[in-house]
C-alpha cells in the first residue's frame, strides 16, 4: 500500500506553531523531531524521567503536541545525545480518563533519576510511503538516504519497510537485494529489535514488504510478500550493510605433509592448501599457483631385516602321560639380516607341552562302615555294611575295584518271646436262682497263645461273673395287702438293689 501525503503551507505553519507552544518536544540524535512524532520526551528543553510515567501520561502528553494519541512509550534506554540534556521533570502521575495536561501531577525539581530512566515517546503521527523510483533504498538512524557502501541503515522497499515475520530472511536475500541496489553484496544484515534507535525511525514508514526468501544471488529468483505483509512495527524490520567491493581468493595456510609413501629406497609426499582465505566471491580473482606441493622423500637405501625360516618338526614328548614337553627350532635365514637391519624377534627354539592327559589311576577300596542295624530283635535278622571304590578312585581309563561294596551277616538268632492270649469266652453257667436276683459266670483260658519263651502272661481274670434273673418274684395275697400302701416305695428299692448287685467285667 503506497500513501501519498499532501500537506498546505498554512497548516504546515499551524502545526509548526502548535508544536512550537508547547512545552513538550521529541528528539531523535541530534535533530529536532516532533513533527515525526518519535524520539526523546524534553520538557522546556530537558529529559523527562518515567518515574509513575503511565500510558495515560503518554497519551495526555502526545495530545498536548497535538498528535491523535501515543503508539507507545519506552525507558531503560541510553543514548549519547542524552547526555546534552538536563533531567527536570519526574513523579509524572496523570488521573485515568484525562486528557488534558493541566490535570496532572509531577515534579520539576528536585528528581533522583538518571538517563537510562529517561522517556522515549511515539506518538501516533501518520505513517509515509516515500515516493521513489528506486525499488530498494537504504536510510540511515535520522531517515537520511545512504548511497554509497559500507554504511549500516534501514531497508526500505518502494519506500516502505521491508520485515521478517517468519525468519526466512538470510545472506543470500541479503546480497540479492545489495546487488538489486548496483552494490557488490552484502556485508551484514540484522533487525531493528537489536537496535534500539532504529526503531524510531523505523515507525514512520509502513510495513511495505515481508517474507522475503531468495536461493540465488539474482532478486528475480527471490519470493516475497509485497501485498499483505504482516510484521508489527518496531520489531523485525531489516537493517543492512552493502559493500561495492569484490573478494580476491587467498590461499590458506598449507597443510602438514603427507606420510611418505615409502619407508626408504625413495617415495614421495604430498601437502595442500586452499584457495578459502578468503574465497574469491562476487568476480574476485581466483588465488594464484597450484593448491598442490610434491616432494620426495625416505631416499635412503632401505635395510634388509631378518626373517625366520620355517619350523622343524617337533621333538618327541618327554612322557607318555601326564605332561611331558616337546621342542622345535627355526633359524633367522629368511632373509638373513642385511644393511644395518634388524635381527629376528623372538626364540630360535620353541617348547610346549605334550601329552597332558592324566596317567590312568585304578580303583582302591576304602575302609568298611559299621554294620547296620540288624532288621529284626529276635528270631534271626541280617545287617550290613558297605565300603566304597574311592581310595582312590578309578581315573583316566584305571581299573574298578575288585570285589562286592557290600557285605551281609546273620544277626539276632535267638527265638522271640510268646505273650499269652484269651481264649474265646465259654457259654454262660446256669443262674443261681430264677427270681428276685441271683449269678452266673463264664470262663476263657490263657491259651490263644499260651506264653511261652519267657512271654507274658495275659492280663486280666479267667473268669467273669454277672446277676440274673433280678425280676421280683411272685407275692402272697396276704404279702399283697401289707405291701399295697408301700408298693411304689418297694419298687424304688428293688430296682436300687438289683443295680447293686449287677456287676460289669471290663477285660
């Protein structure tokens, strides 16, 4: 987007006489800016300080020199051309809402402040494209156009600012764009977010170009975005440094030589350098002479180091088993030492072990172990007892022990004891009375065995007794009438007396 700005004389004169009667001006270096609407804040002629300085103070003061507004403020900055300025004016506090100046607070003496507290101001002043017939131009720090090489300033394109929104600009957008302006190539390039007091001058013009992205040297080969660029203003516009000097080539230092390429009898060597110090760049000339050096070397007759001849066969093993040595000899006549070379390295004799299987050992018995416990108290048992085929034991194809591991016996012969047992029980004896109570009794004998061979007798009795027939027996008519009144008592006693006398064998 170009903007074209057309300003009458008398409201050039009045803006001139508004910004004359008022107490605030802007500078940038050393020229006079307020009609920019940029640079360092003076009041009466002298730096302001940012002690309580808010935006509304900003905007407030960017009306009192009749902008529309502030862009914004900043602080933390040095300068040279601050030290040509007091500091007067500090504690700057203007109430939220105001826009006149007469409203608010500060302080004209008396302030603590030093310059890097000083107030820089952007007011919102109109942006320029300036007309030009040039596609790129540069500018320096007061927008004074640069035309010759070597000087640092702002690109413009058509007048406008040219940005970085998304990091693509490099060195060889830089040289397209140096060699575009008639100049060799670039010598620098970097943003005005680096340096500070570009970015005022920076603000006035608008974004004019952005994305630029180039693979050549030549800008027809570049990409850009000259349409809807997108960079905000004061961040990331593009400062350069163009150069109308070529780079002549100049070699670098050699490199060490190269291993001879022989030890002796004569070789050669070899060492380079590069024509990169620097390199030949935009129609330089190219480096003269020849990037690679040759000489000889090792021209010495080469010696003749001995060398061994083959082994002979080996000696006979020392020992059939077990370990025995064995040796074999060569000689240092292949070739033999010649010139001052080195003789053989290492023994004209080698030994080394032979047959180092182990000789075969045979088996021995051990002493026997105590006999076992015989398998039975009485009555005859056997036990035993073994030995073992480890003393020593048959290795390395010996022989195995002669005889049996393990030996039996007869033990505990005598016969055992019998203990006696019941017979079964005879039959039951007659009771002894067929009413009112009486026994009977059955026999068994100690012959089921019968003990024997100092056996125990059988524990218990032979014979068993019981009582019978413990039912009452018949009663009288006169018996019945003397014992009617007691008959339920006489029932309690026979039943009592008949458990008496029952008695129970427990074998």
């Amino acid at each position: 987007m170009k903007i074209s700005i057309v300003v009458s004389v008398a409201t050039l004169v009045a803006l001139i006489t508004d910004i004359e009667g008022s107490d605030f001006d802007l500078v940038n270096g050393a020229l006079a800016s307020t009609a920019d609407g940029y640079g360092l804040l003076l009041y009466q002629g002298a730096a302001v300080c940012d002690d309580d300085f808010t935006d509304t103070a900003a905007d407030v003061i960017c009306k009192e020199m009749n902008f529309d507004g502030f862009l914004n403020w900043y602080s933390g900055k040095t300068w040279d051309f601050q030290d040509n300025y007091d500091i007067v004016l500090d504690d700057v506090e203007c109430p939220a809402g105001t826009t006149d100046w007469n409203n608010c607070d500060y302080i004209v003496t008396g302030h603590n402040c030093v310059h890097s507290e000083d107030v820089f101001l952007h007011c919102d002043g109109e942006e320029i494209q300036e007309e030009t017939d040039e596609l790129f131009t540069l500018v320096d720090s007061v927008g004074s156009a640069i035309t010759e090489g070597e000087e640092f300033g702002l690109l413009l394109y058509k007048g406008g600012t040219v940005c970085d929104y998304n990091g693509d600009f490099n060195t060889a957008a830089a040289n397209a764009i140096c060699r575009q302006m008639s100049f060799v190539r670039a010598l620098n390039w970097s943003f005005t977010d680096n340096f500070e007091y570009f970015q005022f001058i920076a603000y006035k013009y608008i974004v004019a170009l952005d994305k630029v992205s180039c693979g050549s040297l030549e800008w027809e080969d570049c990409g850009y975005d000259d349409l809807f660029p997108t960079c905000s203003k004061g961040r990331g516009e593009v400062l350069l440094t163009c150069s109308d000097t070529v780079i002549d080539g100049g070699w670098s230092d050699d490199d060490a030589w190269s291993e001879c390429s022989a030890d002796c009898g004569g070789g050669t060597q070899t060492r380079t350098r590069t024509c990169t110090n620097p390199a030949p760049a935009y129609g330089g000339a190219d480096c003269v002479g020849e990037a690679t050096e040759t000489q000889n070397c090792n021209t010495e007759p080469c010696p003749v180091d001995g060398g061994w001849s083959d082994d002979d066969a080996w000696s006979e093993c020392s020992a059939d088993c077990g370990g025995g040595t064995q040796t074999r000899t060569r000689t240092c006549t292949n070739p033999a030492p010649a010139n001052d070379g080195a003789d053989c390295v290492g023994e004209a004799t080698e030994t080394q072990n032979c047959n180092p299987q182990p000789c075969p050992v045979n088996g021995g018995w051990s002493d026997d172990d105590a006999w076992s416990e015989c398998s039975a108290d009485c009555g005859g048992g056997t036990q035993t007892r073994t030995r073992t085929c480890t003393n020593p034991v048959p290795a390395n194809g010996g022989a195995d022990c002669v005889g049996e591991a393990t030996e039996t016996q007869n033990c505990n012969t005598d016969p055992c004891p019998v203990d006696g047992g019941w017979s079964d029980d005879d039959a039951w004896s007659e009771c002894s009375a067929d009413c009112g109570g009486g026994t009977q009794t059955r026999t068994r004998t100690c012959t089921n065995p019968a003990p024997a061979n100092d056996g125990a007798d059988c524990v218990g009795e032979a014979t068993e007794t019981q009582n019978c027939n413990i039912e009452p027996c018949p009663e009288s008519e006169e018996q019945h009438q003397y014992s009617a009144g007691t008959k339920t008592k006489c029932s309690y006693i026979i039943v009592i007396v008949s458990a008496a006398l029952f008695s129970i064998r427990i074998v």
